[in-house]
C-alpha cells in the first residue's frame, strides 16, 4: 500500500531528490549549458516536490518482477523523463547520483567565482553577461578561484570563507577580491560585520533617554533638553556609520 506523507512533519525522499536536481540545474547554469538540458531538471524539481506519495515507496511497492515496467509508468507524463528517472532510481538505490557529484568536482571553479560575484551583488546572469562583453576577464578570477579551493579543502568551505570575508568588509565599506580571503585566512573567525548602530531623532534633532526620569528628551541646536510629549512611533531611528 503506498504511504502518504505529511510534508510538514515529514522530509520524504521526493524533496531530497528535488533539491539535488535543482542543483544540479544550476550547476548546469554555471557551467554555462544550454536551457535544453537544464528546464528538464528544473521540471524534474517542481513535479516531485509536489508529488504527495514518496517516490521511493512508489518504487519499492512495486514486485521485483515488474519493477523494470512499471517504473516506465511513473514517466509517463513526460515530466520526468528516461533520464532523471534512472538518476531517481540510482539515489533510491545507493543514496547518491553519479552525475551530480561529478558535475559538482567539474564546476568547483566556476560556483567559487560565482559566489565571489554574488557577494558583490552580481547574479550569475550579469556575470555571464559581463563576461560576454568582457568588463569582467573571468579568466583573471580562476587562478585565486583554484587557490581558494585548494587553501579551503572544499568547496562549501570555500563559499563560507567568502561570504565571512564580504560581510565583514561590506559594512565597513571596504572592497575586497579572492585574493583577500587568503589574507585574512587565519582571522576568519575573528571577522565580524560591523555592529550596525541606530540613534533616535525626532523632527532632524538627536534625542536621548533619561533612566533617571524614564523619559525621552530631544536635544535642540542650543544643547537644550526638551521633555518628548509626542507618540513614540514619530521618533525616527537612524543609522550612525
């Protein structure tokens, strides 16, 4: 009998196997594949995540002796196809498919780089545009994009280096490239953002509160303290740098 599943309180197989598939739509991305062979992944993504029996239940509800043609049913919609239904199947089987982790280790370069330009605010498709109209040599960013992989040892650790190293510089305006990840390598636990601090205002002049009396009061230009008597949600918050 096939199970159903609560998705709120169960994270079945079928979204396990969208999630690799949507990765592996946008490693395709960033390798720079053609939408032929990415959309189907993505399609892929979509039907399974709103499937609602598991998709291994589906498979392994089915007799041994018929599993070969009746699986061929589940692709009938065209959804999935011949394909991804092997790849569905493989990670049913050994927990893993193939093909991904072997477009993982092929782009490795390329997703660093990207996630050097999306901590710059770039998306993958204004690199890919930029890089079309050379404002951006892409080739200058893979030699420190396989260094950082290397000094890493992986590629999450990599990304999560970078994404340290732009939090930090960008609230304190500083600009930073790969190569900046290196040098502060061994200070990355010790890399903070800057504390964001916000002071009150009320109609342009500072304000200051009192513990003593438990009020407000706004400081005039002439260094005057004068009690607050208007509705709190006046006063206006703003950022100090």
């Amino acid at each position: 009998m096939k199970q159903i599943f609560n998705y709120d309180k169960i994270e079945c197989m079928n979204k396990e196997i969208a999630k690799i598939f949507r990765e592996m739509a946008q490693l395709l991305e960033i390798k720079g594949d053609s939408a032929f062979h990415i959309l189907p992944y993505k399609k892929a993504a979509a039907h399974l995540e709103n499937l609602k029996t598991d998709v291994s239940e589906i498979y392994k509800d089915l007799p041994a002796d018929r599993q070969e043609k009746d699986w061929q049913i589940f692709k009938v919609p065209k959804i999935i196809g011949d394909k991804n239904a092997k790849k569905i199947e493989e990670y049913i089987k050994t927990e893993k498919i193939k093909e991904f982790e072997k477009l993982k280790e092929e782009t490795a370069i390329r997703q660093i780089i990207a996630k050097y330009f999306e901590s710059k605010g770039l998306s993958l498709q204004e690199l890919k545009e930029n890089a079309k109209k050379r404002k951006i040599i892409y080739s200058r960013f893979t030699k420190p994009a396989k260094q950082l992989l290397d000094l890493a040892g992986s590629i999450e650790k990599a990304k999560e280096a970078i994404n340290k190293v732009a939090q930090w510089a960008n609230t304190r305006k500083l600009d930073y490239a790969i190569e900046t990840v290196f040098k502060k390598w061994l200070e990355l636990d010790r890399l903070k953002p800057k504390e964001i601090i916000k002071k009150p205002f009320y109609k342009g002049d500072p304000m200051i509160w009192s513990e003593t009396k438990k009020k407000w009061f706004v400081i005039s230009k002439y260094g005057e303290w004068l009690e607050f008597a208007d509705k709190e949600n006046t006063i206006e918050w703003k950022k100090i740098e």
